[in-house]
C-alpha cells in the first residue's frame, strides 16, 4: 500500500512522455502528409465476405460462431481460445488494452466491445464503424446470453441462425432444469479462485451472476446465496460454518490442468466438511464454465452430473 | 609517554569517474605529538586545519594512511573497539539524537564497552552514572528529556556520559587490565555556547582534571580556553604542526599570527 | 527511578493486552459456535465442525495476526532507529515490494509453476530486494551508509511497483483483482503451516532484536558517536538490517503487505516509555500483537459474512493516528 505515490509519479512521467511522443507523432504525421500525401493503404484480404467482425469479448466471439457467422470474424481478443478456428486470428487486444490501430486498418463493419469500452466506443463511432455493445448481466444472466446472440444475429442478418442457435440452448437448459426436478439441491460452493496448493485467497460464487445461474439451474443450492455479489471473497471460518455438502472449483486458467489431483487433496484439510468427508470435491479446469457463452447448456449438464449423478 | 603519535598522514579518499582512487587530499600531515599522562593539551588552528580530523585519528575513529598512534604503549589500532572505549572517550562538537532519551539514559550509554552483549546495567554502572552526573552538576537532570536541554546543559550531560564511560570500577568484564588511565578527548566543547556555558564547561574540565586526574586532550578556537586549561598547546596550521610546546612559550604574539595570517599588532592585546 | 517504574508496568500491560487479545479474539467471529462442543474431545476431529472452525480457522488466524502485528511493529522500531529517521518504515527500503512483486508473479502467471507458493515467492522476492539494498549501500563505502541505503530503498520500491503494475497488466480481470486484494493483506492463513515455515526466521529475527537493543540507543546518536562509545558500527548496522528485513519479509509472506503497523506503534510506545530500546523493542512487539489482533477481529466481524481486508483496517486507525503525530505540539 505504501507503494502508492512512486507509482503514480511512475505514471505521471509516463503520461507526459506519451504526450510528449504523441506530439512529435503528429508532427511528423502533418509533415508526411503536406510533403507527399497520405500512402494509400491496401485492404487485407483475409476472408472473401463484406461483413468483417472484430469481437473483443470471448463470450461473443463463441456465440459468433454459433450462430454461424464465424467466416466473418476477422480478429478477436487476446484472451480468446475457443473454437479452435481462432487460434490463427489477429489478436486485437481486450477489455483495458484495445488496440485501436490494429482494429481500424482491419476494415471491420461491426465491432463487438464492452459496454464499458467508452474511449473505444467514442472513437470508432468518429470512425463510423458500427459497434455491438456487450452487456455483461448480472442478474438474469442465463438469459442474456440467448438474448445477446440473437441481437447479434440481428444485427449480422443471421436472425434465423441465432434463433436455432438460441432456441437449442434454451431447450436443452430447460432439460436440465426438468431432469432436476423435485430432486433434493444439494448445498454447494463453487469456488473459482484460490492460491496454488493454499486454502488462501479463496473467492467463490456469491448469490447473483452467471455462474449462481448456473449452478442453481443445474440443481443446486449456491452456499452463499445470501450475499449478492458475483464474488465474494470466502474465510475458512465462513466456508466451514456453511457445511457445504459439494465443492466444485474451477480452475480453468492456461497451466492448471496438470495440477488438478494434488490441488483437489489440499481441500482434505477442512475435513469436517461434508463435501470434503463425502468425497464431493471436484475440480474442473474445463474453460467452457468460467464464460458466458453458448456452451452454458454443456456447462449446466457438467453441473447437474456432478451434485445428482 | 602516554598518548604518542608519530607522523600521522590522513586524508579523505574520493573516487573518481572511473571507479580509480585519486590521490586524496591530505588534512593531517606528518603529525607527530606526545602527550604524557595526567596532562591537558590543547589542539589550536583556524577552521579546516585538520584539528577534528586528528582528534579522531588520536581516539582510533579513523585509521591514518599512514604513520602510528599509541595508547600506553598499545598501538590504538589493533586494540579491540570495546577496549580502547574503556580507555578512550570522545565529546563531539554537538551531539544530536534521533529519538527522546532522557538523560540518565543518555549517560547509561557511556557503559556500554564495560557490559557484555546481553547484559544489563548493574550498579555499579548506576554508581558510575551518578558519580559523573553529580561530578558535572547535572544530578538534577537526570529525568529530563536530553532535547529539552540548554547548549550548556547538553554538553555537561556528554562529558557526563565521557566520565561515565572511563569509569573503571567494580568491572566484572573480561580482558581489562585494570589500569586507569584513561583519554578524554574533547572536540571544541565550547565552540555552540554563550559565555556563561563557555566558563563553565572550562571551569568543569579543570575541576575534573584536578580530580580524577584523566588525560585530556581538546580542540578549540579559543586561546582563553587553552591558557586557562592546556599545560601545553599543538598549533595546527593546513595539517601540520607549525608549533608545539608549553602553553607559556607557545602561545607567543608571533605564532599565532604565523598561525591566523593575521598581523601580530591585532594578537597582542588578546594575549593579554 | 519513576520513569523506570512507568517502562516496566507498560511492557507488563503489554504482554497482559497480548495475552488477553490472543485469547479472548478466537471467541469472537463471523459466525457462532459451541464451546463445549469445539472442546469435546469425545467427538472425532475429522468430524467436529466447531472444533475445525476454532482450530483451523479463528486460532491460526489470531495467532497469525499476533505474530505479524509483532514482527512488523519490533522490525519498524528497529528500522528507524537504523535509518535515524522516524518515519521509517519496515517496508522503506523495498522489502515488502520485493516480496508482494513475487507474490503478484505466482498469483498472475503462477499457475505455472505450481511447486512455488505465493508464500514462497514473496520470501524470495523479499531476499531479493534485501540483497540489491544491501549491494548498493555497500557498493561505494565502507560499511553502510544510511542515506544511500534510503535512496536505494525508495528507488527500489519504485522500480519493483513499476514491475508489479507490469506483471498486473500481463492477467486478466480476476488475476488482477486477486493480486490487488492480496496486496491488502489478510491474515486467514487456514492452519499453522504458514506460521511454522515462517517461525524460524522470525525467531532468528527477534534473538538478533534482543542483541541489537544496547547499540541500537548509541547508534542513534550518529555514527562516530557511537563508535567512540565502543559500537561496532558496521557491524550492528549489518545486524539491524539483515534481522529486520528477514523478520518484514516474513511477515508479510504469511499476511501481505500491512501498513500503518510498522510505524505508529513504536511511535506510541515511544511516548509512552520514551526512547531506550530495550523498553521500546517488547512493548512495540505487545501493542503491536495486540493491535493487529483487534484490527482483524474488526475486520472479520464488521461487515460479515463479507470481510473487510484487514489493512484497510489498519490504514484507517493508523492514517488519521499518524497525522495526528504530526501535527502535535511538542
């Protein structure tokens, strides 16, 4: 905490070097173009269609692709993985780093950002690119995701694609909850983050957000229901005191695979537990559960099997 | 002869842009000084003639490049730094502290060469204390906080804490020899203070001269201070000895013009 | 004496107020529990929720608290009688932004490398630190300098928050939200081991304070001075930093960076038994258990079930406290 004033004096130079270079740039951009004109640029020619779609929102790129307009996404963010087909996409940056140059020489004609992305937004609309603007829900969550992908086919001219797509998500979701039913729901804390081999740092689903949605749709009673918060930061004392009868994690960043036994076993030591004495501890690193997206369905399937099967 | 110093060289070190010793500037040059037992000498120059910087070579702090010094026939430089403190004590120009110390406290201090390394004051170190508060008049101050203190004050409670450092009684430690004769050095003690303090501290350094008998050796500007207290004076002049001798002879119109630059008409009358 | 009276009921009120927080704390929590049934030995361990509530959750945590709040208000007190300065803190010369920089490394990209705890990272990024203070202050002189080893400090503390903003912006939203929360520190360490594996070092700390209390008073007179007095200067200079260091790098491996402890306990106590060190070290160490002690019963009670980082806690008592110090008439 006392590291605080060197590091906004660290940021105050940065700032006044960046306007400093960003002056010199426009000098040198003025020059160029009173000297010889601006260079034409050439197009990339990367896909043959006229729509050309830059998402900087994993949920959305997925959902992209789901309702069939995967040819023309042409960059997504740099924290996409799925499906497989982005890997040789041009990565454009995320929520705090857009990179706005990159996104423009892409000639895109629709870009999806966050909602919050207000400097983006503001600048592309000065471009006149148009802009799909992400909301992230935290109540009703479930059901934004089949909104949002049938605004995007709206918004693409694939509204009968979306609308299968959505469709089948509702449908199997609604399955889910029908094979629920009157079963008994388990109380059970998802927990989605925590230090390496520490029962340190633990933060878990609290009572509102897309993953209580899930876990109450797959048919189970969230452990901290009560507190409103997508995430809440939970003490031993507090995990203890609310005798989860479940625990699964999610530990579904890049390089945690390998260590799913060893980190599954450090739960043993809260043994009072009832997840933890009747073996219901899971640890999942299946990357699907941590995003909003169309494979919510799966993700409530992978849920539902683990409390009732 | 007690304390004996033979041609004494320092000089501060610099490093130069490339990490190579330059050739220091030398503030103390081919000193040599004998002081016998039980005398005051005083150390006389104009400011930067080397007078602190001798002084510190004189009580082991600084280790001349080149020439010795011996402590009753122990060279100061190879005795171990607990040791020499028993035998050794310093009063600096000023002395600041970073926190609040009372002064007893302050004066408790000057026992740390005779305790061990978790030890804790017994009484003899008490009585030791005590002795020298009361010795300097300061018994009265024992409570008080040492930044509280006037200039005068201040510097009756260090050469407190000086006395109370060379105290040998009752010591229990190991590796002293039980001699007790002992070196007080004093670094201008009356350069801060106003008159009063001034007279003093120089009416303290004789009492306790007279005393306890300690060696002293002191630095000052002020030739009242060293007729009225040096059996014999050192002139400094740029790092070296211009003249030594017995206060009487030395203190002569002539040198201490030679030793000011200034003309012997303006000294005469200050000699009175 | 009256002032020797007066330092010797402080350091005895000292230890009865640490004794009693540590005591009475684990009592109080987020949620209630049974006694008796915590303390029935008849029921199983492994099957006995009150008792895991009390003994793997509320007493680990008091005593963490305990332990840190000590550690950092005796290594605070040491550093700035080191230092000479008293707005020193224990984290002024980079030990905690080296230990917080390897910290944000194992909670950012760590998950990589699953042998290396965060606990572990920041002990290693803490000895990192140390050791480049250390080389720099020693580089141009003989022994230390106090006021190169504060530049190098402050420099250093700035560089490491560069690379820790740097390692920051390298995870995602939930990386980033975790490193900035531990950076708050937090004292549920959920069992002993992060108290035992920082023990030793703690213990080495605190034999090395004992012996540093003497010189540590004539050190604050300055250099020369107490070098006249007979302190191996460089020597004790040495001690004072290594011991202080290892005993903040440890203490904040087990708790994050807490603030505000370092600095307005040895101040208080200060005022209180004045400035002997061998008075102020034990005192320091009690009030500082028991304030970081009350601090996180507050933190993990006030607001429950949700908890309050507890070096907000001490930030919001300690700030206002310290400002007052400043401005106070003397």
């Amino acid at each position: 905490m006392n590291e605080g004033w060197e590091a906004t004096g660290w940021k105050e130079a940065g700032r006044r070097l960046r306007r400093r270079a960003w002056l010199g740039g426009c000098v040198l951009l003025v020059s160029a173009i009173v000297g010889c004109g601006a260079p034409p640029r050439e197009v990339p020619a990367t896909t043959a269609s006229a729509t050309r779609v830059v998402s900087l929102v994993p949920a959305a790129t997925e959902m992209l692709y789901a309702i069939g307009a995967g040819p023309d996404v042409v960059a997504v963010s740099s924290f996409d993985r799925f499906p497989a087909e982005v890997a040789d996409l041009p990565r454009v940056g995320a929520l705090i780093d857009p990179d706005f140059e990159r996104i423009l020489s892409l000639r895109p004609t629709l870009v999806v950002v966050y909602e919050s992305q207000d400097d983006l937004i503001a600048r592309l609309d000065r471009a006149r690119i148009p802009v799909f603007h992400y909301r992230h829900a935290v109540t009703g969550a479930l059901a934004q995701v089949t909104d949002t992908m049938r605004q995007l086919g709206d918004a693409l001219d694939r509204t009968a694609g979306a609308e299968t797509a959505a469709a089948t998500i509702e449908r199997e979701l609604d399955d889910v909850r029908r094979a629920v039913g009157a079963r008994t729901r388990p109380l059970t804390a998802l927990v989605f983050g925590r230090e390496p081999g520490e029962l340190r740092g633990i933060y878990a689903s609290g009572g509102v957000g897309f993953l209580h949605e899930l876990l109450e749709t797959a048919g189970g009673q969230d452990a901290f229901a009560d507190i409103p918060r997508e995430s809440v930061q939970v003490s031993t004392e507090m995990l203890l005191a609310r005798r989860p009868d479940v625990l699964i994690e999610l530990r579904t960043s890049a390089g945690e695979a390998g260590t799913v036994d060893a980190e599954r076993a450090v739960w043993n030591r809260l043994s009072a537990l009832p997840a933890v004495r009747d073996r219901r501890v899971h640890v999942l690193t299946d990357p699907s559960l941590s995003i909003p997206g169309p494979r919510i369905a799966q993700a409530a399937r992978t849920l539902f099997s683990l409390m009732h099967e | 002869m007690f304390l004996r110093a033979a041609d004494l060289t320092f000089g501060y070190t610099r490093r130069g842009p490339s990490r190579t010793a330059i050739a220091p500037d030398l503030v103390v040059r081919d000193v040599s000084l004998a002081v016998p037992h039980a005398a005051i000498v005083g150390l006389l120059g104009p400011n930067g003639s080397g007078k602190t910087t001798l002084l510190k070579l004189l009580s082991g702090g600084l280790r001349p490049l080149s020439g010795t010094v011996h402590l009753d026939g122990q060279r100061v430089e190879t005795m171990p730094r607990r040791l020499l403190a028993r035998r050794v004590a310093v009063v600096a120009q000023e002395t600041h502290t970073a926190f609040d110390y009372t002064v007893l406290e302050m004066v408790l201090m000057g026992r740390y060469a005779w305790l061990g390394a978790f030890e804790v004051e017994g009484r003899g170190d008490h009585e030791a204390a005590r002795d020298a508060l009361e010795a300097t008049g300061t018994a009265h101050l024992a409570n008080r906080l040492f930044p509280t203190l006037s200039g005068g004050e201040k510097q009756r409670v260090v050469i407190a804490s000086a006395l109370a450092q060379l105290d040998d009684r009752a010591t229990t430690a190991p590796g002293y020899d039980g001699s007790k004769r002992a070196l007080l050095i004093l670094d201008e003690p009356t350069a801060s203070l106003d008159l009063r303090y001034q007279l003093e501290v120089i009416a303290l350094v004789s009492h306790l001269h007279a005393r306890r008998g300690v060696t002293i050796v002191l630095s000052t500007h002020d030739l009242r201070v060293v007729r009225a207290l040096c059996d014999s004076v050192v002139l400094l002049r740029e790092g070296r000895v211009l003249a030594a001798g017995p206060t009487a002879t030395t203190l002569s119109p002539a040198l201490i013009a030679a030793l000011y630059t200034v003309d012997e008409a303006l000294v005469a009358p200050l000699l009175g | 004496m009256a002032r020797t009276l007066t330092q010797r009921m402080v350091v005895v009120a000292g230890l009865v107020s640490m004794a009693l927080a540590v005591c009475l704390a684990p009592l109080i929590g987020s949620t209630t529990l049974s006694l008796t049934r915590a303390f029935d030995r008849t029921i199983p361990f492994a099957d006995n929720l009150d008792a895991q509530i009390f003994f793997l959750a509320r007493l680990p945590r008091v005593l963490a608290a305990a332990m840190v709040g000590g550690t950092l208000a005796a290594a605070g007190t040491v550093f700035q009688a080191l230092l000479q300065n008293p707005l020193a803190t224990p984290y002024t010369l980079g030990v905690s932004a080296g230990a917080s920089l390897g910290a944000m490394i194992v909670i950012t990209i760590g998950a990589t490398l699953p042998l290396v705890g965060v606990t572990g990272a920041s002990l290693a990024g803490a000895t990192l630190a140390v050791l480049v203070v250390y080389a720099l202050a020693q580089a141009r002189h003989r022994g230390l300098s106090t006021t190169v080893l504060l530049l190098a400090g402050v420099t250093l503390n700035a560089c490491f928050s560069a690379l820790i903003l740097f390692v920051q912006y390298l995870g995602d939203a939930m990386q980033t939200f975790r490193a900035i929360r531990w950076l708050m520190g937090s004292l549920d360490v959920a069992g002993y081991g992060p108290l035992v594996a920082a023990f030793p070092f703690i213990a080495i700390a605190f034999l090395a304070f004992a012996w540093l209390a003497r010189p540590l008073d004539l050190l604050t007179l300055g250099a020369d001075a107490a070098a006249s007095r007979g302190v191996d200067v460089t020597q004790t200079q040495r001690v004072a930093f290594f011991s202080a260091s290892l005993a903040t790098g440890a203490a904040v491996s087990v708790a994050g960076p807490i603030g505000f402890i370092g600095i307005i306990v040895p101040h208080l106590v200060r005022l209180v038994v004045g400035a002997s060190h061998r008075i102020v070290l034990p005192a320091a160490t009690c009030f500082g258990a028991t304030f970081l002690v009350l601090c996180d019963t507050v933190a993990r009670t006030a607001m429950a079930p949700l908890e309050l980082p507890v070096g907000i806690i001490t930030a919001m008592i300690g700030g206002p406290f310290f400002l007052w110090l400043l401005v106070r008439a003397r």
